[in-house]
C-alpha cells in the first residue's frame, strides 16, 4: 500500500490538508483525503488515532474509502543537523517526505461501496 502525506508548515505549526492511497482495485486509482490532519506544533509529533474517510460526489453513497491508523506517531520537518530545519509556509508546494518516528499498527483501506 502507498500513502503520500502532503506536509505544510507556518514556523509555528505542522499539518496537512491532503493524503493520498489507492483504492484498492485491480485497476487501482488515487483516493484523495483532504481536511485539516495532524495540526501540531513545530518539534511535536502527532500522536493518537487517524480515521478519516474519503467522499466523491460521483458516488451514490459519496464515500469512497476509509482511512484507519491506530497508535500514529508521526512528526514532520525532523531537523537534520545543527541550527534545525528550514521551515516552508503554507504557500510553499507541500512535501510527500514523511519521517515516522515510530510504526504503527496495520494500516488499512477499506472500501465501502
């Protein structure tokens, strides 16, 4: 499975507005997550439950599928040396690098169609 993590950053806070993951299909295709994720403070990891799920108005029932992450410890913009890390804004192209400070439980993607 493939989850991208667009990262953002203000030099006071973490987040990100979208993920990414197929959808599970033979075919498979990109399920976009969008909301507000993980907003924490700058050094902090973003710890707890994740469970999100994604919706598409073309679809009958408007979910396309669900995001579900027990035990998350995730932190972005790790400094890399001395002196910290150079922190975008929020109108910088946002990261797909993420640094996990630990491995959660299984990651899953359930379909419900």
């Amino acid at each position: 499975m493939r989850l991208d993590i667009y990262f953002q950053a203000d030099g006071t806070e973490w987040w990100s507005e979208e993920l990414r993951t197929y959808d599970g299909n033979a075919d498979g295709d990109w399920v976009t997550f969008t909301g507000d994720f993980f907003r924490t403070p700058m050094g902090t990891a973003a710890t707890g439950v994740f469970d999100e799920t994604a919706t598409d108005a073309e679809n009958d029932s408007g979910i396309t599928s669900r995001l579900h992450i027990e035990g998350l410890r995730l932190q972005a913009f790790l400094a890399l040396g001395p002196g910290g890390v150079d922190v975008p804004t929020s109108s910088t192209q946002p990261s797909i690098t993420m640094d996990v400070l630990a491995v959660p439980p299984p990651l899953t993607t359930e379909l419900e169609r």
